[in-house]
C-alpha cells in the first residue's frame, strides 16, 4: 500500500491508497488528519503505509485457522461470559476448523462458505459416520460467528471484504425452541417426598417452589436470602465451563430480582442453615458464604445436582423431565391457579411479559374460555332472552305451529 500527502484548505491529510475494492471496482483510500504542516503528514503517511504494509504481508500468509485461533478467539474472551466464549471455541474446533481453517485467510471465498454450510445443515436430518445430528441454532451460531470473525478481519484491514456478506447461505429450518414439559401438582408431590431423605432436598424444594433457574439456585448466597422477611434476592449465576465453575452476572438484565418465599419454604431454608452449621462444626470448616455446598463447604456442581434430580425422577416413578422443567412446572401451575402473567414473568425473570406468554400459551387456551364462560355470566343470561328466543321459547313455537 501507498501513501502519500494532500492539502485541503489550511490543512494536510495523510492519504493511504488501499487498492481497488472487489466488489464496486473503484479505488479505495483512506484519509488521516496531521495538522498543519507538510511534515507531519508525510511522516504520518509513511508510519500508515509501512504499517498497512506489514498488515498485508501478515495476512498474506494466514490461514482462517491461525486468525480465528491467535487473534480473534483471544480478543473475545474478555469481552465475553465464559461459557459464550466455551461455545464460541467449541463451534470453531469442531466445525470451523475441519474445513476451513488452512485456507488463507485473503482467498477466503463465499463459495467455499456456501459449500460449508450447506454441509451442516445436511446433518440436521442426516448425521454421518455416527456423528450427532446438529440442531438448528447450532449451524445458525456457526454462521454468525464466521461472519462476525470476518467483519473484524475487514475492520483490521486482514482481507478486503466480508465474503461472509455475499454468501448465498442455505436458508436453515425454523430454529425451535427445546419442548418444554411440566409436572402436575400431585406428580411433584410425589417428586418431593421421594427427595425428602434426600441431602439435597432444600434445594430442590427451593427449585419447585420459586422457579428460578438451576445457575441462580447455586450461585445463592446467605446473604441474599432475608428469612425474617420472607425474600430471596437473584444476584449472580454459578454455571459450569466444561467442569470448572464461574460466577455469571444473570442471563438478562431482569435475572437481578426479588422473590417473594412462602411460609414453609422459609421453615425449609432455616431448618436447612442449621443442618449445615452443624456439618461444618464437624468438620471443622468456616460457615460458607453460598446456601447450597456439600458437606465439605464446596460449592454444588451444577452437573452433580442434575444427576441426583435424574436419579430420584427414575426412582419416584413420575415422567422423566429436566431439573430446568421443574421451573415450568412452577410458572405453569401458577398460571393454571389464575395467577396474573405479569407476576408470573416477573417471578421468572423474564425481560417480557410476551415472553412469558408465548412461552406458555399451551396453558392459556384453558383460561381462556374459563374467562369467556365468567363473562357470559355477567352479561349473557340477563340480554339473550331479549334478543333471541331461547331453547324453551322455541319448543311451545314449534307445538303451537304443529
């Protein structure tokens, strides 16, 4: 690349001249304020085209691979959560690399992105060589992080263009959300007394009775728990990246919330502080600052406490479901009960009530017409024989005519 020096007004700009653009066959330059004197924007042009120079002469000799796994896979994983940042390295291993991570970098092609793709979404519905069928969402994120790769390498002046952007990408199938099932009240009473020998009880208990998520039940404090008033506060995450465990701020802006607890949710918690005091007398271990540890002060795994709720479902003999059902069990009880949705979204910690709403919508029909049968009451039964004739009236009509 070229730079040079023009004037314009009282002015000297640096200008580096960046060769001819692929897509519109114009010339590119770029334009760099230096002041008001001639040097210093030659020196300014010469810093710009040796350092455009040995930007070129760098990505001359990349492959894909060494960008995503050098450059841009280590600039992400500070700006993002640790397990965004496992799921973005996890894709590129597994599905970036394989294909396309020894092309170079600058004779990176939409065709060969087209050809990748397409290959993906033939395992939606035919996985080969015994390899796991992907969803959806998963070939959707590859194709985002590959085009989200590509857009830094262009902003870093790596390759010319984002052939990401003018790939003729299949168009996936409708990307669906895992089915949600749910407990009835009398099969989670039958959960909850299989469970109660269980060390883990409280913490199911908990689960079953606020519907908070599994990350946000382990990453609970004693200092977010107010027993006297009856509150539980959602402050944090405890998720795990692999096996190690990391603390998450929430998954949305509206995870930090407040929960209400019930009367014997709260008898639960205390019993289960005092069960906990006594195990650390016993072993000699400082109180611990998280409710729910083992009884050695460590903090619950999230794996750990899946694999027990698995165990106990099998063995109470109910529907297997998730450990995350059981917060659809929650809310779908709740609205069953005619408990208003907004409450409910709000008890969950959903950014929206819509939300809440669709999410649930196969309990709502039954409410429903429950709603138009109230109405009826209220309006119908004083109207209709005014209007129309009723069932009674039609029949002595019908007599008299015969």
């Amino acid at each position: 690349m070229k730079g040079y020096v023009r004037r314009k007004g009282d002015r000297w700009y640096a200008v580096i001249y960046e060769g001819i653009d692929p897509v519109t066959g114009k010339e590119r330059r770029s334009w760099h304020a230096a002041g008001t004197e001639r040097s210093d924007a030659e020196r300014l042009a010469a810093r710009l085209a040796a350092k455009a120079n040995g930007r070129l002469d760098v990505a001359r000799a990349m492959t894909f691979g060494t960008y995503l796994q050098s450059q841009w896979l280590p600039a992400k994983k500070s700006r993002l959560r640790p397990s965004t940042y496992a799921g973005y390295r996890r894709n590129v291993e597994l599905h970036v690399l394989p294909t396309l991570g020894r092309v170079p970098i600058r004779r990176l092609r939409d065709k060969q992105l087209e050809s990748q793709l397409e290959s993906l979404y033939q395992r939606l519905a035919h996985p080969t060589d015994g390899v796991r069928a992907l969803s959806p969402k998963t070939v959707l994120e590859i194709h985002l992080i590959i085009r989200a790769a590509l857009a830094d390498a262009l902003h870093d002046e790596y390759v010319a263009r984002n052939v990401a952007l003018s790939a003729n990408v299949p168009q996936p199938p409708s990307v669906r959300s895992p089915e949600s099932r749910s407990w009835t009240a009398e099969q989670l009473q039958t959960f909850l007394r299989a469970a109660a020998g269980h060390r883990l009880f409280p913490a199911f208990w908990t689960l079953a009775m606020t519907g908070i998520r599994r990350s946000e039940l382990l990453g609970l404090r004693w200092t977010d728990i107010d027993l006297d008033n009856g509150t539980l506060s959602i402050n944090r995450g405890l998720v795990a990246v692999g096996y190690e465990l990391h603390e998450s701020p929430g998954k949305t802006r509206n995870s930090r919330r407040r929960i209400d607890l019930d009367p014997t949710t709260v008898r639960v918690l205390t019993a289960w502080r005092a069960w906990q005091h006594v195990e650390r007398e016993a072993v000699g271990a400082a109180d611990p600052d998280y409710i729910f540890t083992d009884a050695h002060a460590v903090q619950v795994h999230p794996h750990s406490i899946s694999q027990a709720f698995e165990r106990i479902a099998l063995r109470s003999e109910v529907p297997l479901i998730r450990l995350h059902d059981l917060r659809h069990t929650h809310a779908t009880l709740l609205i069953r009960a005619g408990v208003p949705v907004k409450v409910v979204s709000e008890r969950l910690g959903h950014a929206k009530t819509a939300f809440t709403i669709e999410t649930y919508q196969h309990v709502l029909p039954g409410m429903q017409a429950e709603a138009a049968r109230t109405f009826e009451q209220l309006v119908v039964n004083d109207v209709l024989p005014a209007v129309t004739p009723t069932g009674e009236a039609r029949r002595k009509r019908r007599r008299k005519s015969a």
